[in-house]
C-alpha cells in the first residue's frame, strides 16, 4: 500500500443540509471512509460575469480506484449543473489512517 493509492475528492454545495446529506449518502455507500463538511466563500465565473457566494465543502477521504464510482455518485446526487469533484492524491499519510480509509471503503 503506498499514499498514492488515496485521494481527497472534493466538492461544494450551496446548502449545508444538503452538503451534509450527500456526505453522509457517500459514507454510508462505503465510497469514503470519512467526509468533513465546512463552510467557504467562493469567487467563481459564471453566466459571463464574476459571482461570489457562501458555500458548503467537502472532502472525501478515500482510495484512488474509487475515484470514478465517487464521482459519478456526487454527480447523481448533486443539484449543481457542474458540480466540482476534484481529486487529489495523498502524498504522505499516516499509515495507521491510511489502512483505516481502506478497511472502511468498499472492496
């Protein structure tokens, strides 16, 4: 097992329930082993013009063959038109939580 083989996913939502509802969905589908849902201000391009707005984001810690499987969850679950889901690998992990993130994932 190396720290390549996890990733942080993460996406956003306008709502908190909702944030929290969609990592819970994804937890409880064993496509993450642990999400953490906390509020952000985003600047964005949208619509031809600069919005900004409160948002709610979340990361996914899980392992990277499950990166597909979680996007495509988020994407069914999500009311955004383009919802973000950005992957990022784990350079350096504490092995214990590592072996943890796998044990509690989906096989």
């Amino acid at each position: 097992m190396t720290n390549r083989d996890f990733l942080v996913v993460t996406t956003t939502h306008d709502d908190e329930t909702k944030a929290r509802e969609l990592a819970a969905k994804v937890v409880a589908e064993r496509l993450a082993a642990c999400a953490q849902v906390y509020s952000i201000s985003s600047v964005y391009w949208w619509d031809g013009e600069v919005q900004s707005s409160a948002e709610w984001r979340i990361d996914f810690k899980t392992r990277a063959d499950l990166a597909g499987r979680l996007g495509a969850f988020i994407g069914e679950q999500h009311s955004y038109d383009v919802p973000e889901v950005i992957a990022v690998p784990v350079v350096e992990g504490a092995d214990s939580y590592l072996s943890w993130i796998r044990e509690e994932t989906v096989s």
